[in-house]
C-alpha cells in the first residue's frame, strides 16, 4: 500500500501537471479574453438608432459571439476534460483501493507461506532423522540376517553331525548286538559241539550253511512275463518271488511248489509299464511302481488295490518300505524329487527335493540312501528329512542302484559306467572298485546286490551274464556265462546268502543255487 500511495504521489501529480500543460494553459489567454467580454457586455447598453443598432456596436456583438461560442466549446472540452479526469481519478483512487487489497493478500500470503515453509523444514528434518533411524534398522536387520544365516548353517552343521554321530552310535550298538549273536552262537556251537561229540568237519559244515556263499548253479528258470521283467524281489519268509514287468502286472511265485504262480498284481485300469516292486517286512503288502507316474499298494494275497498313489510328475522307478513302519513307504521318481507316504491313508507325507532322477533308493536305520542319474548318491536323514551327505560323481555316468547291507556297514552302487563300487555309509569313503572287460550295465534301473553279511556283490550284465565279486578281497569269484536268455535287469540275494534271483528283458526269472544249497 505504501509503495502505491508513493507513486501516485510522484507519478500522478507529473502525469496531472502534464496533461493541464497541453489541455489547459493554452486556452488561458482565452478565457481571460472572454472573462473581459462578460464584463463589457454587462457594463456597456446596447445602443439602438431608429430601430437598428450602430455598427460599432454590431461588430462588437460578432466578434463577442464568436468569443462567446469558442469560449462555450472550450468550455464543453474543458467539462468533458474535467469528466474523463475525474474518471480517470476514480479508476485509480479503485486500483489504489485494490492495490491496498493486494498488498493485505499478499502480506497474508507470505504469512502462510512462511509458516508453510517452516512446517516443510520440520517435515524435511523429520524425514531425514526418519531416514537416518531406517539406515539404522536396515543396517541392523542385514545383521541379524547375516547372524540368523550364521546360526543357521551352524545349526545345521551341528544337525549333520548329530546325524553323523547317531549313525555312528547305530552303527556300533548294530555291530555289537551283532558280535553278541556271534557270541551267543559260538556258544551255543560250542555246547553243542562238547555235548553231542560233533566232528571237527560236521562243525565246519554247520559254519558254511550259515555264511553266504558263491552260487554258480542255475537251479530254476520260468517264463514269468511275456515281455521284460524289470524288477524282482523276495517276501518276508522268502518262499515267493515277486516279479514287476512291463506288461503292467506283478505275479507272485512260490519257491516251495516248483515256480507255481499264485497270485496276479495289477494295477486299476492300466497296462503301463511297472518298473519297481517291494514287499513289506510283515508280508502283509507289496507296492509296485509304474511308468505312468502312479504307485499302487497290494494286500498280498486278495490281490486287491489299497491305495494309488499319485503325485509324482514323471516315471516312478524305485520304492521301499520303510525299516520301521510297513505303513511308509518311499518312492524316487524322474520327477528328481523322493516321496514319503502313508499306505494307510494313502496320502503324501513329505517330499524330498534333489537336482537329478532317481533310479533306486534303499532304507536302514535311520538313513535313506538314493541313487541318481548325475552319478551321484545321496545320503538323507529321516528324522529332518535333509541330505546329510552327496557323493558327487561317485560315477561318470548314472548311478542305476543302491544296496546296502542292514548293519548300514556295506553300502555297494551299480552305473552305467559299468562299474560296482563299495562304499563304507560311516565314513563316505570308497572301498573298492569292482569291474570287468566283458560286463556291461544295460538299464538304467539295473539293480546289484549284496548279501546281508557284505561278502560277496551280484550284478548281472547286458549279455546275460552274471558276475559275482568277493568284497573282502575284490575279486571276481563267479562269472556265470550264457545262463541268462536277456540282458539282465535284477539280481536279489536271499538273506542267508545261499541263492539269487534275478530277472532278464526277455521276461525270464532265474534262481541260482550252490550244489550243497
């Protein structure tokens, strides 16, 4: 408001002494001339002559006229001049009114925009101590991060030797209940020896009967399938065979009556191959993997389905029961992944994740040893369900099964490198590498075996050969030739180590034997 009452003070008086320059003193000289007309035309009588002014006085009269009309149009300029003035004046006395107005708005503005700005710098300085406090706590929780991460590799470690160490303690109460039986039985030998006068060679005989032993007699074979056998195994009292095959079904066979059939396993509504079969400890169930990406669940006997199971993405090729429970069994599949079900409810239990296929898998103790087509083995954990340990590239190419003695003191593999390689499961160690010029792994599912006492290793050949190793010594013992119609694709000891069984593509089953057997 100051600054425009100060101009106009300045400017408008300038601009006014201007404008009465140009429209005012130029017309001063006639007004005073006209002033002076008024005053004689009121002071001076007109003069009549007979009617007829003079002509003095009539010229007078015309040049007063001619004044008095200037003088009356200046006049109306002058007004008009004077209105425009006075407009002029009243616009900006109104502009020096909003001027006023402005300049109160403008001071109110700046009031608020200060404050505003004030607030702006709090919040900028609140912001930035709350994003000092974030630096804070992201540095602190990256800490904790590293710590947790720390803790957990350490837990973890820890759980792995834990692990370690309960196999170990398994191990050796397994290996001195063991050494106890031996005891108990060399007692009992002995008693009987001293008692009943037994010769030094009865003695010897008795010793033999209860070892493994190299089975070189071919004492039974069968046509079990018309197309390939893949996998075999024996029951629980080990007087029926069961055979898996790729026309979609499982026979059983009794040992005691000649080979007879006596039983037929299928699946529901399938005819795909089926790659893997497993008997329970109680012989109550036997369970059969397929090629269709199912399992299913027998009760032995009525042959009839108790569960399908279902949930793997690719071919299922191995399965076990557990050493347990006979309600859980495990299955590995090409889906590179095992699972852990319930037989009963016929549900998935857990699922353990791995980089490769599975091709077998064996359970003992507290253990689960899975063979994959990476060349790998992989020792898992049952109790945390984590790999506690990974052979890597145990074999060059895929490792096709996995045997392992019940004590857990023996552990032999089978590749498509064609080799057989023992390893100790306490320390993850190889003992011996067992191979030959002729022998040739010919499935990827080719199952070795070894007996119950760790003695001796089977495996049988793409050309129908069965070759027999000597553990103790590395050896090859037995080379069986041309016994075999087919590529061989299962061999399985019976627990006391005095016959094997194994199955070839052409959908045989043969039993091998020693003479004394």
């Amino acid at each position: 408001m100051s600054e425009s009452k100060n101009w106009f003070e300045d400017q408008g008086v300038e601009l006014l002494k201007a404008r009465n320059k140009i429209e005012v003193e130029p017309f001063e000289s006639i007004i005073t001339s006209y002033q002076k007309v008024l005053t004689n035309t009121k002071s001076t009588p007109t003069q009549f002559v007979d009617g007829k002014t003079t002509d003095a006085v009539k010229g007078d009269n015309d040049a007063a006229t001619r004044y008095l009309t200037a003088i009356q149009e200046l006049e109306k300029e002058l007004n008009l001049k004077t209105s425009k003035l006075a407009s002029f004046v009243s616009d900006q006395l109104e502009i020096v009114k909003e001027n006023k107005q402005l300049i109160q708005d403008r001071k109110h503005w700046e009031n608020q925009i200060g404050l505003f700005v004030k607030r702006l710098e709090e919040e900028m300085l609140l912001n930035k101590r709350k994003d000092q406090v974030m630096e804070e706590l992201e540095i602190n929780i990256t800490t904790l991060r590293h710590e947790n991460s720390r803790l957990q590799k350490f837990v973890e470690t820890k759980e792995i030797e834990t692990t370690r160490l309960s196999m170990q303690l398994e191990y050796y109460q397994t290996q001195e209940q063991f050494r106890n039986s031996h005891i108990d039985n060399s007692n009992a030998r002995t008693t009987r020896a001293l008692s009943n006068r037994l010769t030094d060679t009865q003695y010897q005989v008795e010793k033999e009967t209860t070892s493994s032993r190299v089975v070189n007699q071919l004492t039974k074979v069968v046509r079990a399938h018309a197309t390939e056998v893949n996998s075999i195994c024996f029951n629980a009292s080990e007087k029926v065979i069961f055979s898996a095959s790729s026309d979609g079904t499982i026979r059983a066979w009794d040992l005691a009556s000649n080979f007879r059939s006596i039983g037929e396993y299928r699946g529901l509504g399938t005819a795909y191959p089926l790659l893997c079969v497993r008997a329970s400890r109680d012989g109550e169930f036997v369970v059969g993997t397929g090629s269709d990406r199912k399992s299913f669940v027998w009760r032995v006997g009525t042959a009839r389905v108790l569960q399908t199971l279902t949930g793997h993405k690719g071919k299922v090729i191995a399965a076990a029961f557990s050493s347990d429970s006979v309600r859980e069994v495990i299955t590995g599949s090409s889906d590179r992944s095992l699972r852990i079900w319930d037989i009963v409810k016929g549900s998935n239990v857990h699922t353990l994740g791995c980089t490769s296929s599975c091709n077998d898998l064996e359970m003992t103790g507290g253990m689960i040893v899975s063979a994959h087509q990476d060349g790998s083995v992989r020792f898992w954990d049952r109790r945390t369900k984590l790999c506690v340990k990974q052979l890597e590239s145990l074999h060059t190419e895929a490792v096709t099964s996995v045997s392992i003695t019940p004590s857990g003191t023996h552990l032999v593999t089978n590749s498509k490198d064609h080799t057989l390689k023992l390893v100790d499961p306490r320390t993850f160690e190889i003992v011996r590498c067992f191979q030959h010029t002729t022998y040739k792994c010919g499935f990827d599912w080719n199952k070795a075996a070894i007996t119950q006492d760790g003695r001796l290793v089977a495996a049988g050949g793409a050309l129908g050969t069965i070759y027999i190793w000597n553990t103790w010594t590395g050896e090859l013992e037995q080379e069986n030739q041309n016994k075999c119609p087919g590529s061989v694709a299962c061999c399985v000891w019976r627990a006391d180590g005095q016959q094997l069984a194994c199955c070839d593509k052409n959908g045989f089953v043969m039993l091998w034997g020693c003479p004394m057997s």
